[in-house]
C-alpha cells in the first residue's frame, strides 16, 4: 500500500450505511468476507477477497473514489484513485 497522498478527500460526505450487509450479495442470496463503505454515498459493498468484489465493482461504476472499512476494530480507508490508505 502506497504513502502516497490523497487528493480526492473533498469527495467525503457524512454517509449513512444503506444495508447492514453487501447490497448486492444481500440482493443475489450470496455471501462476503469483509465489508467496505463508499464515503460518497453510502452504499456497502464486499472487500476484494470476496469473490465478487463489489466495493471495487461500485468505484468503477461511479467513480466514488474513497470506502472505508466497516469491520470490527478497523479504521482505515482507501483512495482507489491515489492508492493510498488514509
């Protein structure tokens, strides 16, 4: 992971999670290793260890550049633009 700096911070809104679980896995019956949230929006997608990596799969989608870990003890986030933890 890079130490790169971030330039899209502006793009952080206060966001409320729309589900307690993957939108899309929730919608399809399937499941998901860790859970990340778009700081654009609000939308909860699963990690890249999950197999459809719906996190990423919204980024490309919206362009929504920054999720943060919603897991349990964690507290990073990632800009996917910069490749920078945050």
């Amino acid at each position: 992971m890079s130490t790169q700096i971030c330039t899209h911070q502006d793009a952080i809104q206060p966001v409320t999670p729309h589900t307690r679980g993957c939108e899309e896995c929730l919608a399809t019956g399937d499941s998901w290793v860790h859970l990340r949230l778009c700081l654009t929006c609000g939308h909860v997608g699963c990690c890249d260890s999950s197999k459809n990596k719906h996190a990423t799969k919204h980024f490309h989608a919206t362009s929504h550049p920054i999720i943060q870990s919603i897991e349990p003890g964690e507290d990073w986030r990632w800009c996917y633009i910069d490749e920078a933890v945050l």
